[in-house]
C-alpha cells in the first residue's frame, strides 16, 4: 500500500505528466462546480513551486470515443488558472515547450476511443510527453484506462500526488488499525451495491448502522412488512445471511425502527411517520427515534466510515436523517471518512464536509477499494523504497 509520493520526486526542470480528475460538471459551456479542481490544487501547486513543467491529462464526461465541442476541457483551463493561481495554458493535443513551473492542459483523453481501451500504444504516446508520472485522480482509479493504468509502466517513477497519497490513506492504511469502536454506515438504494463492502469489513468493524432503500431488503429479511418500500427480492437471502454472519461475529447492526413514508415518491407528497409501514406507502428517511438511536450510538464512535446517504436527502422531506448523522459526525471525536458519490454531496449540501477527516472524491473507486479491491491505477504506481 505503501507508493511513491509527488513529494519523492526530484522535478525541477522536468516534464510531469499529471492524471487529475478534471471530470466536472458544465452548463452551458462554464465549470457548474469546481470541487474537483480545487482538489487537485495542492498538488499542482507543488510541482509548479519546485520548477515541474507540468502537463495536465484528464477526461470529462461520455464523448464515445470522438471529438465531441460540449465535452471540451477548453473552458476548465481558466477555471483551473484561478484556483491555482497562475496560468494554465489549454493545450490540446500537443502541450509544447514549458518553462519551469509552467502549465498545460490537454484535451479530453475521451476523445481517443483508446484511452478506455487501455491500448498500449496510445499510453505509450503520452509516456512519451514528459520524464515523471504523477496520478492524483482517484476518482478513476478503479478503471484500468491507457493514462491511469497503462502509461504508468512507461516511467521509471510513477508517484502519488497529494490527494490520491491522502485517499491511500484513509480508505486503505487507516483501515488496517482503526481506533475502536469502529462503526460503518451504510445507506443508498440497492444491497446490491453494498454487499462486497459488507463482507469486507464484518470482520473489522464493532458495528453497522444501516438506512437508505437498503434497509427495507434487510427489513423483510427479517420478517417485517415494508409497505411499498424499495426491496431487492433477489438479495433477500444475501440480506439474511449477512445479519447471520454478523450475529456470529458479533457486531452490532442496526435497522430502522421508524419511518418517514410517503404515498408517492414526490417531494411534494403526503407523508407521515410511523413504525409499521402501511400498505401502498413507501419510506424515503429513517423516522426521529431511529436517528436519534443512531445519533447516540455514534457519539460514542472512534473511527466512522460513512458509504451512502439514509434517505432521499435531495427532497426536504426526506433528508432529515441524513443531515442529523452528518451534523453528529461533525460534532464528534471520531475520525470520520465519507465516502464520494451521494454521500460527499450530501455532506457538502449540509455544509459540514470541511469538518470531516476525509471526504473522498472518488464514489466507485472509494467503494471498491473499501471492498478490498485492487484498484489499476494505484497498483501501477511505484512503490516507495522500504527504509533500510
């Protein structure tokens, strides 16, 4: 687990070829949210302080393979430019000379159908572009694609910037001693997104506390009318044996005991809060007695790690839950790691993510790495001399 750091890396003078997760959102041609980009700043800033000539490689969004104007990276230079506080020259496909503590921006990697193919001959191509090899996308760690995987083997250092070094960290190094007790939150629509993850960390955690459409599958599971609530009626039997597993090794794990339900999945529905699901409604927020529960048991807590929002939290009526917990974690001793996706966009949207101790950028590849999962992008990277 141990890489190679950006911070390794004798740079001055030379060409660095930077992986960043530039994959932001746009509307009507601007940057809609620059979360991603000021999470490549510090590392950027690095390099350009000690002389990198530093070339910028990322994609955005689904252009299938071809040039495509409304995926252009062309607009994010300026953006980047600010944030930084330099100049970021847009760079297309040739990054030309640089000077020392220069920066270029190539276009979309997306728009060459063998970026995603992982073909070698086009990582080869931009092995050729620059001397070191910087990878500080995490977000796209869990893809084996021609600039995270591939072009690595083409570099004799392949380092870790600062955010994939802190990302390695948390969701990696922090879990092999965690501070106890240890508990996992789970959330989401599907078990079947979750169940991997809960297999890989039973046998290391004290507790599990679950909310979301998940917990209706665990509900019925366990004998309980859920009303018109999501259920997975394949994951029945994987929901059964899982609370089996837990039992046996005795963790703790906690289901609603009351519910914020709904005649339809509207925010402008009727809702209700009740402990017996009625039929034909469905619950989108664990109830105030089950958040309350969680809120308690999680004040007691040492290490959290937090994978999926407990209720539908873009509609008021149903984000209660969700708020509460990251309000609680905010406030609490533990150290906190909130996985990406929905759950960095709820902690964000509650205005509590610079009070938690990682948040990480990355949604698919944060999960499966806390399944255990090699990710290619990390893998290819060096790995850091062991001290003599």
């Amino acid at each position: 687990m141990s890489k190679l750091s950006v911070r390794d890396l004798e740079v001055r003078g030379r060409r660095v070829l930077v992986r960043v997760d530039f994959n932001v959102p746009l509307k009507d041609g601007n940057v809609a949210d620059d979360t991603r980009l000021r999470a490549s700043v510090p590392t950027i800033k690095l390099l350009c302080e000690r002389g990198a000539r530093v070339i910028l490689a990322s994609h955005l969004g689904r252009p299938d393979g071809k040039p495509d104007p409304k995926y252009s990276l062309k607009p994010v230079a300026p953006v980047f430019a600010e944030l930084l506080g330099r100049p970021v020259r847009f760079a297309g496909e040739d990054p030309g000379e640089l000077k020392d503590g220069e920066v270029a921006l190539l276009e979309n990697l997306r728009f060459h159908p063998e970026e995603e193919a992982n073909d070698p001959e086009f990582a080869k191509k931009l092995g050729a572009l620059a001397e070191l090899y910087v990878n500080d996308a995490f977000g796209t760690a869990h893809r084996a694609h021609a600039s995270t995987a591939g072009v690595a083997k083409y570099f004799k250092q392949a380092a870790a910037g600062l955010l994939m070094e802190k990302e390695i960290e948390f969701l990696g190094e922090r879990m092999r001693s965690p501070d106890r007790p240890f508990m996992l939150i789970l959330g989401g629509a599907k078990v079947s997104d979750k169940i991997l993850l809960i297999e890989n960390m039973l046998p290391k955690v004290d507790a599990i506390l679950i909310g979301g459409g998940m917990a209706y599958t665990f509900l019925v599971a366990k004998g309980e009318s859920v009303g018109a609530s999501k259920v997975e009626k394949d994951r029945i039997e994987a929901a059964k044996k899982i609370l089996e597993a837990a039992a046996r090794q005795r963790v703790q794990i906690f289901l609603p005991k009351d519910h914020v339900v709904a005649d339809r999945f509207d925010a402008a529905a009727e809702t209700q809060v009740v402990v017996r699901i009625p039929d034909g409604w469905m619950a989108l927020d664990i109830g105030p007695s089950t958040t309350s529960e969680y809120v308690f048991t999680l004040t007691g807590a040492r290490t959290v790690v937090w994978n999926g929002p407990l209720g539908v939290f873009e509609m008021e009526p149903f984000a209660a839950g969700t708020e509460a917990v990251a309000e609680a974690l905010a406030e609490g001793r533990a150290t906190t790691i909130v996985g990406g996706g929905d759950t960095a966009a709820a902690v964000e949207k509650f205005g509590v993510a610079g009070k938690m101790t990682h948040v990480s950028t990355g949604g698919g590849a944060a999960l499966e790495f806390l399944e255990g999962k090699i990710l290619p992008g990390v893998e290819a990277l060096t790995d850091k001399p062991r001290e003599a």
